[in-house]
C-alpha cells in the first residue's frame, strides 16, 4: 500500500512494521559474541508483535539458504549493518549524557529500548515520541515482561505530523534546557519538505549545548524502487507480506549535514564503511551492500 498523507500504521502494518524488523536485527546482533550491543528486550518485543517472519528471525529458525536470491553473508552484513548503526547512536546518546544534557527525544520510537538498557545518569528524562498504539503496544509489552526504564521515561503518543512539539512541552519537555535528540531511521519515510520541517523545530526548541543524532542516505534520492521490490519479493513467500519500497519517500531531498550547519549546528558524519571497519565488524562487498547504498550517520551539536 502506498504512502498517504494521513496514514497509520501499527507494528505489524506499514511503517511499524520496518520497527518490528529493525528489532529483529538489533535481536540477532545482540546475540553477536563481538558484543557491540546488547538489547535483551528486541526479540521479546519482537515475538509479541507476532509477525511470523521476523519471529522465526529471532528464534533461529530462519535459514537464510531458504531466501531466493539471497545468502548467509548477505544476511550477516545486514545484522551487522544494525550493530553497527546502533552501537553509534548509542555511543552518541551517551557521549550527549557525559556532556551534562539530561533530557533525550527519540523521534519515532517504535520499538526502541533504549530508556530500559542503556546505563543513563541519574535524573536523565527519556522522551519517546510515536503514534498512541505504538506507544501503547510497547509500554503493556515491557510492562509485562516486568521491565523498569533506567531514565525517567515520558511516553507522547502523537503522530509526527500533528503538533508534537506542544505534546511535547506538555508532557514536561524543558525547550530552555539542552537535549539530546535522535532521529534514527526515519528521514527515508517522510517527504522531502517535512525532513527540513523537522530539522526546522528541533532546531527552534533546541538550547545552547543540545545534540542531534540522524543519518543521510544520498541513494533515497535516485532509489530504483522497481529494483529493491524485486529484491524484497521471496520476502512474501516467507510471510512477509509488505512491500517496503513503497514506504520510503525517493526523490531529491536536502543534504542532512549541510541543511543542519545552514541552521547553526557543528555536524560531523560517519560513513557506514567506515564504522564497519572502527567496530572490528567485516565490511560489506559490493554483492553485500545495502540496497540504499551508503549511509552516513550524523550528530551534530549546537
């Protein structure tokens, strides 16, 4: 199903379920005797959702001989390729921490634990922004599994396109203080001018010392959405009965970091390769790149 302007999904449906799927592979890495991550509540959160194909993910039943067109290394890079991405931001949310900001946003937090696992200072306040059954979803499921936020966590379910920032403030946001704000696997999904509207309020709501964590993907602009349908077809045989290139927005969108530094912030990014070989963690051959191509990933300070 195509995208809409006002859509809206639940972790199992659309968007939601790229969520679920990225908490499949955060499952799998954890299990990575490297250790870049440890997320111990994906694969129960993967398992509620119930979607039979990312269930199978993380249970190991899944071989990847059995997926047309596609072979154990590709998958290991694919698992390695969510390592790596969240081993950086976790490393940037942390780094924000030590600098003194005590109040974090996730943007479209899907299935993010981050305010359960990561070790936060003490009076650290963890924003998490999604639509109201996300939220609801993650917070019963963590609640059940008798899960305790190591932040003090503040759920705002709102959908992006509504006024979240006033959600925001009202849930006890402190726009006078500064934040650490992560934007992590979402820019492809929104159109090219709410990308810069969302750069646009961060930026007004963010004071002197905040941070910001997202990525650039240069290959959404020219994405051959023909091509990675194809790539993704053996998917549905499997259960997978989504199409995921009709999700993301492709088309000419600005440059993440140079949009960011025209609005004030000191950007620096990551390429993805790069990482790669930083984590200790085998790069990619090009049979085994992303279908997106490379991904730069950004924090910035202001």
């Amino acid at each position: 199903m195509m995208r809409s302007d006002d859509d809206s999904w639940d972790l199992a449906s659309s968007v939601g379920a790229t969520a679920t799927m990225v908490a499949a592979g955060r499952a799998i890495a954890s299990a990575d005797p490297r250790g870049l991550i440890n997320d111990p509540f994906a694969a129960p959160l993967v398992r509620a959702v119930g979607l039979d194909f990312f269930t199978t993910m993380v249970d190991g039943k899944l071989d990847p001989s059995q997926i047309p067109g596609s072979s154990p290394e590709r998958v290991q890079s694919m698992i390695n390729g969510m390592a790596v991405r969240t081993k950086f931001f976790d490393d940037y949310l942390m780094a924000a921490t030590a600098t003194g900001v005590r109040q974090a946003v996730i943007l479209a937090s899907g299935l993010d634990a981050r305010a359960y696992r990561l070790p936060w200072p003490d009076g650290t306040v963890v924003y998490e922004i999604d639509q109201p059954d996300v939220i609801a979803f993650k917070s019963q499921t963590l609640s059940d599994l008798g899960a305790e936020p190591t932040a003090i966590r503040r759920t705002v379910s709102i959908d992006l396109r509504e006024d979240w920032p006033a959600a925001l403030r009202t849930a006890g946001f402190d726009p006078s203080q500064p934040t650490a704000w992560l934007a992590e696997g979402l820019l492809i999904y929104l159109p090219p001018d709410a990308q810069d509207h969302l750069f646009d309020v961060i930026t007004q709501h963010s004071a002197a010392g905040s941070t910001v964590g997202t990525e650039y993907v240069p290959g959404i602009i020219d994405f051959d959405t023909e091509k990675a349908r194809e790539m993704s077809a053996p998917m549905r045989h499997l259960g997978l009965d989504i199409d995921m290139p009709s999700l993301v927005y492709a088309g000419k969108r600005n440059h993440v970091m140079e949009y960011l530094r025209e609005m004030g912030w000191q950007v620096e990014g990551s390429p993805r390769n790069e990482l790669f070989e930083t984590f200790g963690v085998p790069t990619p051959t090009a049979e085994e790149t992303d279908v997106l191509g490379e991904i730069v990933y950004v924090n910035g300070r202001i």
